[in-house]
C-alpha cells in the first residue's frame, strides 16, 4: 500500500499494534518509568505524519536538520513533538533549536552552538547525549569514559539542558542487544548519583522497530519506531542514522 493510500484508520491499526507490544513488554519488565512512542517520520509525508497525529501519536522523530524545519515551518501550530535522531552537524544546530528534545549529541564542540541559537531565540533546549556503549568505531556516540566530563559541561550552558541517553546498538539480534540496553541504563543510574547544573538523567532513548521490547525491558522511556508505524520508507540517501527507527 502506497503512503497516498494509507488511511488514519491503516495507520491507528499500525499504532494500535505496537502499544499493545509496548504494553506487553512494560508487564514484562514490572515497575519502572513511563513509555514514550517516538514515530520515525524521516522520509516520510506530511499525510503520514498528519494521518498518525490523529490516529493519537504525538511525538515524531527526524533524521535530517532541513527535513525537521521544513516540516515544522508547515505545521508551525502542531500539538505534537518534533525531535531530532538524527547525526547532528554543528552548522545546522540552527535548525534543530527549538525541537522538543535533541537525542543526539554526541561531542563536546556541538554544544556552545546549541547554547548559543537557544539564548538568542530565549529558549532551554532539551538534549540527549549519544553514547557508544560497545565502542563501534566510525559509530556516532561518546565513549562511557568521556561522559562525565561531557555532563560537566552543561554547568556553564543556562540555554541547554541534559534530559538523558541515547544510545543506537550495533546490529544484532533483538536479545543480543540488551546487554547494550543495560549497559546505558547503568550508566545514567551511576552518573545520575552525582549532582550536576543542568543535568537530570531521566530519560533513555533506546530501542527501535526491531528491539523496542528488550530496550523497555532493560529501562527506556524512548523508543524510536518508524518501520512498524509507517512501514517500509524509501532508501533514496544514506543515513549513518538510519537504523534509529
């Protein structure tokens, strides 16, 4: 079925079914944080994303810094919340200010270009920070051995604030990835025992259409899902961010 084709009731169906996976895996894993449902709309259309607002979706993720502004800029009155997931290049900090969360920071200098876009336009812009658990190299993300000092930072940034981790684990099979998933968890439980300005560690966005159940399992509040929501998106560019949905 083309996305022209796709109705509010095709894509509720959609949503429907990966809440009740959601749901499923949140019994599974017993107390624990809230679950929020990222919708990947990279790539996909406007009636996409318009057809999954009213099927009740209310947060959707992007991969590109242009795609994000052009999207907002038609829609500048959504209720929903844009994020950006995707590689974060610092001339295009500009364009992702003002998003709801930016889930990928993954090096120091990305951040005096945040505070400075946020300040002008008298903004606290909500950040995530990448890290590269399994120490993939040539994978975005920082080694667990530099975050403290990376969290350090945010004391002197009034205009951004650390909300948590992200964290994209290497290819794998869904069960082979949840040591990647704890690993992250337990690292913001031990960063989060040392008070820092501008930091709370409360939020980790893990988990994508393949893995989502293990990553709520181990302790995400973000998952990012595309593929289950929207199904498949056309490959027309690469992404070395292309598997966060």
């Amino acid at each position: 079925m083309s996305h022209a084709d796709a109705t509010v009731a095709d894509v509720a169906a959609r949503l429907a079914a990966v809440r009740e996976r959601i749901a499923a895996a949140v019994a599974r894993r017993g107390d624990g944080p809230a679950v929020r449902l990222v919708g990947v709309s990279k790539r996909q259309p406007l009636t996409a994303i318009e057809n999954a607002a009213a099927a009740g979706l209310q947060d959707f993720g992007e991969n590109y810094a242009q795609e994000l502004r052009d999207k907002q800029q038609a829609h500048p009155h959504a209720p929903w919340r844009w994020h950006f997931i995707g590689a974060l290049q610092s001339n295009k900090v500009r364009l992702v200010v003002g998003c709801a969360l930016v889930h990928t920071i993954d090096r120091p200098k990305l951040l005096p270009a945040i505070e400075h876009h946020a300040a002008e336009h008298g903004h606290v812009q909500d950040v995530l920070v990448q890290v590269n658990v399994a120490g993939e190299v040539g994978k975005a993300g920082i080694a667990p051995h530099e975050l403290p000092a990376l969290l350090d930072r945010f004391a002197d940034l009034p205009h951004v604030r650390c909300r948590g981790l992200m964290l994209i684990p290497p290819e794998a099979s869904p069960e082979a990835t949840r040591p990647h998933f704890r690993a992250l968890r337990h690292l913001a439980e031990a960063q989060a025992a040392t008070s820092r300005p501008g930091v709370v560690l409360e939020e980790l966005s893990m988990g994508m259409s393949a893995d989502f159940e293990v990553a709520i399992e181990e302790g995400a509040t973000l998952v990012r899902v595309g593929t289950a929501i929207f199904g498949p998106r056309p490959s027309s560019r690469s992404d070395p961010h292309d598997d966060t949905g």
